[in-house]
C-alpha cells in the first residue's frame, strides 16, 4: 500500500485535511463505503453463526433419528416380533 512506503505523503494528507478543517469528500466517500462494508460484514457473519446453529441441531436431529430406526428395525426384525399396527387405520 502506498501510505506505508510513503508515510510522508499521508503525513501531508492528513496535515493538509486537518488545516481544510473538514474531511475532503473523496476520503468521506470511503469511510462511508468502509462503514457499510463491516456492517454487510457483521451481518453476515450473525447470519453464518445462526446457519451453524441450526446446521447443529440438525445434525443432532438426524443422528437421533438414525439411532431410533435402527432400534425399530432390529426390534422388528427380531423372532417372534409381531407386526406393527399403524395407530390410524387408512380409510380409503
């Protein structure tokens, strides 16, 4: 970057800004498009904490579902089970 080889140039920037006694409009431009920027950047990041959140429960979800079918389909499968009666009879 140009300001860290250079310091004596943004040395004289900033000098010359503060003796305008106000910020020149190039450089609000960019603390503006720089402050949307980490707002975009801070929502997104919430965003992907929330998605992880619920990635997780997922995860947990499905893993205590697996666990439940293996038990029923062993426990279905075992001699002498008898055979599941649905709770709701289809009408058709």
């Amino acid at each position: 970057m140009l300001t860290h080889r250079h310091t004596d140039l943004k040395d004289e920037f900033y000098a010359r800004a503060r003796a305008q006694g106000r910020v020149p409009a190039s450089e609000q431009e960019l603390r503006d498009e720089l402050k949307a920027t980490r707002q975009k950047l801070a929502e997104a990041r919430e965003e992907n904490r929330q998605l992880k959140a619920s990635m997780e429960a997922f995860a947990r979800i499905v893993n205590v579902l697996t666990a439940e079918n293996v038990r029923l389909t062993r426990q279905q499968n075992e001699p002498g089970s008898k055979t599941l009666i649905p709770l709701r009879p289809e009408t058709n």
